[in-house]
C-alpha cells in the first residue's frame, strides 16, 4: 500500500472510527469552591509549551502531511485555526517527506500560514539524528515531536517488528537536534517509568497521549479486517497516564492528549498536572464536518467555557488550576493505588 493511499485512510478511518470516550475523566470531580474570591477578566489562559509563549494550553496535535492536495488543505486549514487562536500546532510524521521531497510542500504550508507561531515537526523512533535535522529545517519547527506508536505498528501488516534501542536514538536526537524534543505517545499511553527514562536522557517534554480517544488498534483492525482485537482495548487511559508522568521525580513538562473534547476535559487534565493539551481526532471532526469557522468558533466557546470554570475555582491562570483541588474516583482511583501514586 502507498503511504500516501495510509495517510488518507488514517483520516477516513479515524473518523468512522470516532473518539471512544474511555479516557477516564468521568472519575475526576472538581471540589467546589463557594469563596473563590476573583473575577473572570483576571483569568489568563497564556502558558509556555516547549519553552516557547503561547496564548493557549491546548494545542492542535499531530495528525497529517505527505498525503498529496488533500493532506496539504487539512494542514493548511489547521494552520490558520492555530495562527487565529494564537495555539501550537504539530504536523503529522513527515518521514513521508524526506522519502518524498514532493511531499514537503504539504507540511509547509503550515509555516507559511503561520509564520511567527510555534510549529511542532513530527517524526518516529527510528528517525536517525540527520533525519530529525531535515524535519526541523524543513519547516523551520520550534520543537520536534518523537512519536512512539508500538502498537499501532503490530497492528499494521506492512509495521515495524523490531522496538529495540528507541530510547538510544532518541538520546541521539536531543543531543544533535537544536530545537526542544518532546516525546508522545498516541493513543496508548505512557507509564511512569517510560516517562523517567525519557526525562532522564533530557527530553523536554512528553505527551502522554492516552488511551480513551482516537484508537489506532481499531482504525487499523478495521483497515485490515484483521484480527488482533487485544489490541482494541490495550492502553493507559488519558486521566491516568498523567498521574503516572507527573509522578516522576525527574524534570520535564507533561503534556496530556487522547480522547479530550470538551472545555471540562481540558480543565481536568490541567487539574491532574498537565502543563498543555493535545486535540487531534477531535478537532480533525470539526474541520471536515464544518470548516475553519466552525473549529474556530469552537475554540473561542471552549477558553471562554474554561475562564468560567477557572473562576468558579479560584484558579487565576494554569499554575493555579494545576493546584485545583479534585477527587479521583472509579477506575483512575483505583490504578493510581495500586501503583502507589498520589
Ligand atoms: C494521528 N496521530 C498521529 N500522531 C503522530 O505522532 N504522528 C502522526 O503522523 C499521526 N497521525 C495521525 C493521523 C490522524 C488522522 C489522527 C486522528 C491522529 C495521533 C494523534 O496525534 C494523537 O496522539 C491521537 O490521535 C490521540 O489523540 P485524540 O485524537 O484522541 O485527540
């Protein structure tokens, strides 16, 4: 199969496939607070994602490039909601570029239409040092995303068998790179230790990309009509894989994504921890249904959803709202005990 025919069938697929909204947040309740003692034109949404200003947590997650005119209008469009809302924005993996320069084109146009904002480029484990450099010069990246998608590959006939020495190229890559690398995960999720040993080689940030969202054993089971259904329900939920990576003692930034829609969700993530937010199938959903205006119009109705939430909370900017007070309850409770996390 062409990998640009894979490209477009991520898409399809992914929305047929739809969110799967197992991602843990119904186990997360806000404490209410009767005294929050602010006002809602104090709250700020501004934060930093892989060191560099932003005027939103939540982030446009990689997801597409390399797929000819079509991928090129969905990262185009995609490109102009983020240079709008002032959002980091990620291109999806662009190995499909350097094995195809014709292909850079369409990762491109989400610099050019973005021009002063922060570009995430997009590669996997395998890519060696030299590789992650292309990406980055290709479309002048303020960060390099290293995706790790183990099942996904098993799930894939044509995928990689071999996982061994990831960690090793990655070291690799922080070394030789010159831009902040940050690790993800996505749709699986990531443990605390996987988080430790990524932390400890110098990756700035990770995200945790967990389960409950898009599903990539079930987009490619459904693709293949193949068999491997374990798969479909194999991962770390959202809620919990960002309990399991701020629970390291190691420095670095904890980005949460995998199944979030709502303004609550967001909300939550942050309570947990999480340092930003991912959206992907989500708001892939929106463009294709509905266009830029409609996803733009979503994002200001999700950050005005999310001031009023911070001000029922007392939670003037997202430092705050990381500390909001929450109870875990249900399925997120009960892993975060066994594994001893608090
Ligand atoms: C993705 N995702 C993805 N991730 C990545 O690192 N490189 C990639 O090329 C792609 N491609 C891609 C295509 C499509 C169509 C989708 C929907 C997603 C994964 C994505 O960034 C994210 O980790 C997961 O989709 C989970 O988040 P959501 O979709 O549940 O918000």
């Amino acid at each position: 199969m062409s990998r640009s025919k894979r490209k477009w069938d991520h898409i399809r697929y992914a929305l047929a496939t739809g969110q799967e909204q197992k991602a843990g947040f119904e186990d997360i309740t806000f404490i209410h607070q009767s005294l929050p003692n602010c006002s809602l034109d104090e709250i700020k949404l501004d934060t930093k994602i892989g060191g560099l200003s932003v005027s939103s947590p939540i982030f446009i997650n990689a997801m597409t490039g390399g797929g000819g005119e079509r991928t090129l209008q969905i990262n185009r469009d995609l490109a102009i909601v983020a240079e709008k809302m002032g959002m980091a924005i990620s291109v999806g993996s662009q190995m499909a570029a350097l094995k195809d320069p014709a292909e850079a084109k369409t990762y491109q146009i989400v610099r050019k239409e973005n021009p002063n904002g922060m570009v995430i480029g997009n590669l996997g484990s395998e890519a060696t040092v030299d590789q992650a450099k292309a990406a980055i010069q290709m479309i002048e990246a303020n960060a390099l995303q290293i995706h790790l998608n183990v099942v996904q590959e098993l799930t894939m006939p044509e995928g990689d068998r071999d996982f061994s020495s990831a960690l090793l190229r990655i070291e690799n890559i922080v070394k030789g790179a010159n831009v902040p690398i940050l690790v993800k995960e996505v749709g699986f999720g990531m443990n605390k230790e996987a988080v430790e040993q990524l932390f400890s080689i110098g990756v700035s940030a990770v995200d945790i990309g967990g389960f409950g969202g898009t599903n990539f054993a079930r987009i490619e089971n459904n693709r293949r009509k193949s068999t491997l259904a374990f798969f479909d329900e194999w991962g770390i939920p959202t809620t919990v894989s960002i309990a399991e990576a701020k629970a390291t003692s190691k420095q670095g930034a904890v980005l949460a994504s995998g199944g979030i829609q709502t303004s609550l969700e967001i909300a939550k993530a942050i309570a947990l921890g999480a340092d930003g937010v991912g959206v992907a199938g989500y708001f892939l959903k929106i463009l294709m249904k509905e266009g830029v205006d409609t996803l733009v119009e979503e994002l200001h109705v999700i950050h005005e959803e999310l001031k009023m939430m911070m001000t029922a909370l007392g939670a003037k900017n997202l430092k705050e709202l990381q500390n909001a007070q929450i109870i875990i309850s249900g399925k997120t409770y009960h892993w975060l005990n066994e594994r001893n996390i608090d």
